[in-house]
C-alpha cells in the first residue's frame, strides 16, 4: 500500500510543469467559485427570512442596474414634481420602451407570486369583457376620496374630500414608492380611491351595467371594490404604528428570545371597542365570577396613549401571549397583519370583510377560526385545546407568522400593486391625462410634512430602484378551483363546530 502511494506521488511530480500549471488553475479557480457560490447562496437562504422565500430564492436580473432614489427639498417643491419622471435623481435614465419589453417578457422566469395574487383577475373580472371607459372611472368619482393619475411614470393627485387621518397621504405615498422602485414600469391610467372603511359599490345596483372600479381597503361578498394594500404599510402617525418593513424588523428582534411554550397561556386582545359591536361584544369575554373564558381584552384609549406617548401601545411588544384575538372594527380592520406575525396562533372571529390577502390565509394553517355568534365559548375551546395541543397549536402560531414575514412581505406588497395597477391599466379604453390633477412627488409630500408623518416616510422611502423583476403573476383561478377552496374552508368551519360541541370525530 505504501508503495503505491510512493509511486504515486512520484508519478504526479514526473507531470510536465505546464499541465502541474494548468492543474493549480483550475483547483484555484473551482475554488473560488465553489466560494462565490456557497456565500450567493448563504445570502440567499439569510434573505429570505423575513420576506417571502419562494419568490427570493430564484430572483430574475432586470437586466436595469439599481439608481439611488434622492430626496431634495428646495424652497419651491412644486417645481420639482415637474422636473424628472419618479422624482429618481436627474442623471438616472429611465429604462426605454423596449427594456420595459424585454423585462416584462423576462418576468415569466421568475418565481410564481404568492396565490392570493391570482384574486387581482377575480377582482377586474367585472371589466374583462367591457373594458374601462372614461365614464367609468367619473362615476365612481360619487364614492372616491381622490384620484390619481400616472402618465409616464409621474403621479397626478385630485382631492374630493379629506380621509380620516392621513390614509390617503401614505396610501399615496406608497404609490410613489412603488413609482420610484420600478422607473417606467407602471403603465399609465387613472383611478378613483376610497379610503374609509365600508365597502362602497353594491353587486346589486348594477346587475345590468358595468360598476365604476372603485379601489378601496376591503370589501365582502355583495360588493364589488376592486383591494388594494392599505395605508398602515407605510406608517400610521396618528398612532405610532411604525411602517411594515421596519415593524417587522423589530418584531423580529423583540421576540427571538420568546419560547411560545412560556408565553402566558391565554387569548390577547387590544384595541378601542367603543361603538363597534362586535368588539363590545368581545369584552365580555374577560373574566368573571362566573366564567373565565381563557381571554384577556383590554379597552384601549387612544387620547390616553398619545398623551403618555404611545407607552403601552407598541404591537412590538403584544406578542407575550400564546394566543392572539382578531376581531373587526368598523368592517375589517389593519391589525390583523399584526395579529398574524406574533408567533401565537390568530383566534379570528369569523366576518364577512376581506383585504386583498386574507383571501390567502387558510384556516387550520394560518389561523384557529372563532365563531362571532358565541366568541366566549369558541375562545375558550380554542384555548383549551391548544394548552392541550402544545405541539400543534405552536406550528398553527407559526404558519400564520411565516404568511406575515414571507407572503405578506414588504418586497410582495410592491409586486401586488405592480400587477394588480398593470391589469387594471390594461382594462383602459381611453389614454388618462391630469386634467385638473396636481403633480405629486416624494419631495411635495416629505419635504413639508413634520413629526411622526416626516420620519414614517423616510423609514418606509426606497432607496434605490430595483434591480430584480417582480413575481411571476400565475392566470386566474378556474371555478373548480375556487369552489374547492370555498368547500375546504366551509368543511374546516364545521368540524370546528362540531369540536366545540364533542360531537366531531
């Protein structure tokens, strides 16, 4: 054996002295890729926590280099808006009409979107034989806060009325973020927004005509509101809820050292139930003499809170129960993406409001139903049988939270807007112009604004253009597969019940 191995190594020292060279370069150089490859592909699996994996692990080059996003504020903002398309700095150029080509053609590389994007064709589909016309769009102007123009990648706004607080301002300023992310991506149109919470255009009144396209926070069966992410992923002031990308960074950093299993053992719930019955409904749930329901619900008084400075009111730090409550305000509600990234499984009262990606969750992976006409009673069964259920009420916490930091992902919420305002524009029979439309830009709406509103918008600002092609949009779904969704969740509804009764299997 020994003596094989001295042959061999007098063997390889006999080699010609260029081909022991050639074999150095070649050990060199599988080296350095075998590196380069092992650190792309630990950067890969590092990114994706936090974002959604499916979409980061295989994303497509736009073949467009990334560009700083500046912002300036001079004296006179107004003329800025009307200098340079997506406020990107003056020296950045614009991708061309055939780059917007060849990277809309590349996209079809690119991962497949999260499914509920595929609910963007269930809500045009009221358009897909008529097109948009003008007319249309005017007459939802009766439900619109305001609307918005794009034309050639630069945002017109009009006013109709004021929107509670400043939904409209960071709904609008996500668009703009949206705008400066993808230069020249988003096609021209224009739309009519509704940014208070009820769900405006009624199936019913328009059985034998096109519906105005509306878009607006939520809606539910029997209208018509065409979803669109809703402001508080950019920030909400009023009442210090941070933007998402950052809140989920510091939820992140809050609840690492947080074992579900040391957690207190019972159902949480936070908010202002004044006037709103079904969450008036809810406190009754606390306990009593009689009953102790498994829940703990607490009255919140927002005028107390910013008075105090916001000391008990940061979501961040809600996460320290097993068991989180979502339950409706006026119709749907924005805490509920909060709720569902806590780690702890989402009691969620059943209702008939959707945002555009609750029709994503699944009952049983994302979240533990709870029936609204007896809350108590499923909120305790619900409790009981996860404190009993440890192992798998842990997993249903944390199917619900990977939705939130993966699927529901900042990087996605640029993709569902991307997709859903390039269907909508393609519905357009008419080319858009500003009209009585004002110029807007990140610089006519930062450069002005001040306190909590000022810093939101720098924290939740792109940075740079995006150097990846979004998600791959996949076709709509067929009828089967939307009554088997609607008969999975039914059948999952009923054994529930029947759980809560004993008489399932």
């Amino acid at each position: 054996m020994r003596k094989d191995k001295v042959q061999a190594a007098t063997h390889i020292v006999q080699f010609p002295i260029k081909e022991v060279f050639i074999f150095v370069i070649v050990i060199v150089l599988t080296v350095l890729i075998y590196s380069t490859w092992s650190d792309d592909f630990s950067s890969t699996i590092g990114n994706v926590t936090g974002s959604t994996g499916l979409v980061r692990k295989n994303r497509q080059p736009s073949g467009i280099p990334p560009t700083p996003i500046i912002l300036s504020c001079p004296t006179d903002t107004a003329i800025i808006c009307n200098q340079t398309p997506n406020n990107v700095s003056s020296t950045t150029a614009l991708p061309s009409a055939s780059q917007n080509t060849k990277a809309k053609r590349n996209s079809f590389a690119s991962p497949a979107c999260p499914d509920f994007f595929r609910y963007i064709h269930e809500d045009l589909k009221p358009w897909k034989s008529t097109g948009i016309t003008k007319e249309m769009v005017e007459s939802a102007r009766q439900f619109a806060h305001f609307r918005l123009v794009i034309i050639d990648g630069k945002a017109y706004h009009e006013q109709y009325k004021k929107c509670f607080q400043t939904r409209d301002v960071f709904t609008i300023w996500g668009i703009l973020q949206l705008l400066n992310r993808y230069p020249g991506r988003v096609p021209d149109l224009e739309l009519m927004f509704n940014c208070e919470d009820p769900p405006s255009v009624k199936k019913s009144s328009y059985n034998s005509s096109a519906p105005p396209p509306l878009f607006h926070y939520c809606k539910e069966e029997s209208t018509l509101d065409i979803l669109f992410p809703d402001w508080s992923f950019w920030g909400w002031p009023e009442i210090n809820i941070k933007p998402w990308g950052p809140f989920l960074e510091e939820l992140k950093n809050t609840t690492e050292s947080l074992k579900w299993k040391d957690k207190i053992p019972y159902a949480f719930w936070k908010g202002n139930p004044g006037g709103i019955g079904p969450r008036e409904d809810l406190m009754r749930c606390n306990p009593s003499n009689e009953h102790d329901w498994n829940a703990r619900v607490f009255a919140q008084n927002w005028g107390r809170e910013v008075a105090n400075g916001f000391q008990d009111s940061n979501l961040a730090n809600q996460c320290n129960y097993r068991y989180k409550i979502y339950v409706d305000g006026i119709t749907w509600s924005v805490s509920e993406k909060y709720i569902l990234a806590c780690e702890s499984p989402m009691l969620l009262v059943t209702t008939p409001y959707i945002d555009f990606f609750t029709r994503g969750l699944v009952p049983g992976k994302h979240y533990w139903p709870i029936n609204s006409s007896h809350k108590c009673e499923s909120i305790k069964f619900a409790v009981d049988w996860g404190n009993t259920h440890l192992t798998e009420a842990e997993e249903l916490g944390k199917g619900g939270s990977r939705f939130a930091h993966e699927e529901l992902s900042i990087e996605n919420i640029y993709h569902y807007m991307l997709h859903l305002l390039t269907e909508y524009a393609q519905l357009l029979t008419y080319k858009p112009t500003p009209d009585k439309a004002n110029s807007i830009c990140i610089e006519s709406m930062a450069c002005p604004a001040n306190g909590l509103g000022k810093q939101f918008m720098l924290d939740s600002m792109v940075k740079s253009t995006y150097e990846f092609e979004p998600c791959s949009l996949s076709p709509p779904f067929d009828i089967e597969e939307l009554n088997a969704l609607a008969r999975s969740k039914e059948e999952y509804l009923k054994n529930i019940e029947k759980m809560e009764k004993g008489t399932a299997l």
